[in-house]
C-alpha cells in the first residue's frame, strides 16, 4: 500500500508537460497552416478597382483575417484528435482520472490557443513586409498602437479557445457515439438552411453576428468565455461517465 496521497494539481501539472511533450508536432502543423493562409493573403483579402478615362486605379486589403480562420479551423482539429481513444489512453501512464486528464487538456488548449493568437495577429505585419519589399506595394494603413495590438491578441486567443473547446465537445461526443461523426455535418449544414423567425436569416449567420458583432467589449468577453465554459464543463461530465478504458 503507497503511502504517496495523489494531488489533483501536481497530477495535472504533469499531465500537461506530457501533453505539451506529446504533441509537439501539433505546433509544427500551426507553423504551416498559417504560412499556407499567408501564402493565399498574398494577393489580398478584397481589392477595389476604380477607373476614369486613361486613369486606373486598384486598392488591395491586407489582413490577417484568413491566417486567424486557418488557426480557428486548426485549433478545432486539435481539440477533436486529442479526445480520440489512443491520446486518452496515454494519460494512465500517470496516475489519473477524467477530471485531471481534462484539465490537462484544457490547459494544453489554451496554451496552443495562445500560441495561435499572437502568432496569427502578428502574420499581419508580416504579411505587410512582404507586400512592400517583395511586390513593391504603396502601404497605406491605420494608426494603431500597442493597445490595439494587445486587444487584438486577446480576442484572436479567446476566440481560438472558444473554438477548440467546441472542438473538444465534438471530440467527445464522437467518442461517445461513432453517430456523431454523421450528425455534426448535419447540424452544421442545417443550421445554414435553418433560418431564424425574426430577420429571416440563416440560423449560422445569426449565431455569427451573435459572436463576431457584439458592440459592447464585456458583453463579448461574457459571450465567448460563458460559452467555452459551458463547452468544457460538458465535455468533463460526459467522459466522467464513461468507463476507463472506453
């Protein structure tokens, strides 16, 4: 009989290091998921041609919009593939249990989704450099400071973890039910068919607008962290009733 009491931190803490070991190669898939959405932003993200008589005159937009939808859709694939049977089964070579072996992930997912953020954010500049040195192209952009860098930061990390936490309850319920896998597709696909009583409009443009276009900043940051909470928190309750090696 081991004297040695089990503690729910120091089991997660380590639990996490091993995470952060184990899917190294997840981090190496960001690195070219994002160059290959830096790649496609090349060209611009929109462009406005204006002509008169022998005068032309074309503005292309450049943003990191497409590089922070590749890291929300690489974030989503992560949280599913690390719910799946053979990286659940490597969290007993420690002393575990559901809960610890959640709270592992989440914190794995907020460091990833942290990663993604700042690195997203800041393919922005990048994308800028290579636009003008490279393509030669006259730059005009808004005056922004640290400030602004940092909100923008804060929310691409928020908004990727919210992702991945729906990620990690898609993940679960696949496991729950191989069924899932047929009925995510039709949610998703019938929540664009869908449309609400109200504007009649597609049921996924209002939950959309519901996250992406909320004026007032606390209201949003309410919005987004309520709904990663509620995600996680059903995730955990649906694995803690499942048996061990399922």
């Amino acid at each position: 009989m081991s004297l040695v009491i089990a503690n729910l931190v120091d089991i997660v803490k380590k639990q996490y290091l091993f995470k952060l070991k184990a899917n190294i190669d997840s981090f190496s898939s960001l690195i070219w998921i994002q160059l290959l959405a830096l790649l496609f932003s090349l060209g611009g993200v929109g462009s406005t041609l204006a002509s008169s008589g022998y005068l032309s005159i074309e503005v292309k937009y450049y943003s990191a919009d497409l590089v922070i939808a590749f890291t929300m859709i690489w974030a989503f694939v992560t949280a599913i593939i690390i719910t799946t049977k053979p990286y659940r089964n490597q969290d007993f070579t420690y002393v575990t249990n559901r809960l610890s072996s959640s709270l592992a992930n989440i914190i794995f997912l907020l460091t990833a989704s942290i990663i993604g953020g700042i690195t997203a954010m800041l393919a922005n500049n990048l994308l800028k450099i290579i636009a003008y040195f490279i393509f030669n192209e006259q730059l005009y952009s808004f005056q922004s400071g640290f400030r602004e860098l940092a909100l923008g930061i804060s929310m691409t990390i928020l908004y990727v973890f919210c992702i991945s936490a729906f990620g990690y309850l898609v993940g679960t319920l696949v496991q729950v039910s191989k069924l899932f896998i047929l009925f995510v597709p039709v949610l998703f696909f019938g929540t664009i068919l869908l449309k609400t009583s109200v504007q009649k409009e597609p049921f996924l443009t209002s939950i959309f607008k519901f996250y992406f276009f909320e004026p007032s900043l606390l209201l949003l940051l309410l919005k987004i962290l309520l709904t990663s909470c509620l995600f996680f928190f059903t995730s955990i309750a649906i694995l803690n009733r499942m048996e061990v090696r399922r």
